[in-house]
C-alpha cells in the first residue's frame, strides 16, 4: 500500500513539474510573440494554481511584472516586481526594474532622512532571501562549533588563537543571519506594505469620506499600512506623511 501511495505522489509531482514547464514554455513564446495579455493570462492562471497549493514564486511575479509592464499598466508593474523583491530581495535585476518603473510613475516623493546604521543594517539583510539567510547561519554554527573543538582539543597555540578568534566572528555571523532571516520571513508574512491602483486616491485625516483631505496619490506609487479601520487603511509614505485611505483603492503587496 505505502508503494502505492508513493508512486502516485511521485507521479503527481511529475505532473505538476511537467505542467509548470509547459506554462513556462507557453507564456515565454507568448512573450517574446508580443502577446503580453495572453502572457498575463498564462502566468495569472499559473500564480492561482501555486497559490492553492500554497506556494509563491519570485520568477513568476518578475514574469508577470515585465508582461504589465510592456502593456503600459505601471501599477501592476510595480505590484508584481514587490512582490518579486520581498521573496528574493537580493535579485539586482527585479530592483532595476523597480527603479525604472518608478521614473514612470507620477508621484515623486522624496525619502525621509534615516540613521546611516539603520541603512546599513537593511542594505546587508537584502543581500540574501529568509532561506538564504537560514542555510547561511546553519552553515555559520557549524563552523563554529568545528572552531570550539580545535580551540580545545588542539595543543598547537598558532591553531588555538586561530579557531578562537575564528569562533567569534562565525558565533556572530550566526546571530546576525539569525536576525536577517527572521525580519524577510517577517516582511513575507506580515504584508504591510501596498501600491496604489487607481489613477488617482485622496488621502484623508481620519477614516471618513467627509474628512479633510490631505494629499492625493496616483497609481504605482507604494505605501506602509499602518493602521486598519473597517474599510479604511492608515498608510505611511516615504517622506513620512501619514493619512486614512480606502482599502480599495490599494492592493497589498
């Protein structure tokens, strides 16, 4: 029985491989025919099937960010390339893409001074997805450990000082990739931040049609959500600016 069960679950994963791949092969032919929309059609159909089965891929929303793009739908653009970035945002091609699909956009907002450290610390946890980080620390501590026990079973003093000094920079490699991969799977599962979809969106003082407006944003532009209230979402942008906006004029990221 247990053959069965697993011939059948070998043979499923086969299948699904073989299908990916035949999506895959479609939606590049489609693409590089120029038929962007049916290129959408194919990636949008295959995005639903993984995420049925609980899966998300960073290729897939890069694919499907490039289709949008060349269709002239820069918001969705924008919202696929995040999407892309928060699951590998050490990709410097999915960033590109970012970069220049924000000369596009209409809202040019400047970033808020941060402290040079806090920069630092964000730019290095980039470098590597959640997974990368992991596999990184995993690799870290055993290294660490192989250090602690040359430092003690070794007489050589030269090998001694060696796999100490060794020992704390891997021990600190260790916690540090620890910190990393926490704080992308935390971004991965938390979602808080946004893009703006509709041409154009108030943004308002308090969670009311009726409330003074405050400013307005267009289309591709990406926002934190800080607060929800029923049909409204507190958001932040880069400058600092806070205000309400209606949840559907937003997709999250």
């Amino acid at each position: 029985m247990k053959r069965i069960i697993l011939s059948f679950l070998l043979l499923s994963a086969i299948s699904w491989a073989v299908s990916a791949q035949s999506v895959a092969e479609q939606a590049r032919e489609t693409y590089d025919n120029g038929d962007y929309r049916q290129t959408i059609e194919l990636l949008e159909k295959e995005m639903l099937t993984e995420k049925e089965q609980g899966r998300e891929s960073a290729d897939l929303y890069y694919n499907l960010g490039n289709a949008y793009f060349r269709i002239n739908e820069v918001a969705k653009a924008r919202l696929y390339y995040e999407k892309a970035l928060l699951l590998d945002p050490g990709d410097r091609d999915i960033r590109h893409n970012i970069d220049y699909v924000s000369t596009k956009i209409e809202d040019k907002i400047l970033v808020a001074d941060t402290f040079f450290l806090s920069t630092w610390f964000t730019a290095v946890q980039n470098l590597l997805s959640s997974n990368r980080w992991a596999t990184f620390g995993i690799v870290s501590f055993v290294l660490f450990i192989l250090c602690l026990a040359l430092f003690f079973f070794t007489k050589l003093i030269v090998v001694k000082k060696g796999s100490f000094y060794a020992g704390i920079i891997l021990i600190l490699f260790t916690i540090f990739a620890n910190i990393f991969s926490f704080n992308q799977k935390r971004r991965i599962e938390n979602r808080d931040t946004a893009i703006i979809m509709a041409g154009s969106a108030s943004v308002v003082s308090s969670p009311d049609i009726n409330s003074k407006e405050l400013f307005i944003l267009h289309a591709g532009t990406k926002v934190t959500i800080t607060k929800e209230d029923r049909s409204w979402l507190e958001i932040e942008i880069d400058n600092g600016s806070i205000g309400w906006i209606q949840r559907e004029k937003i997709e999250i990221i």
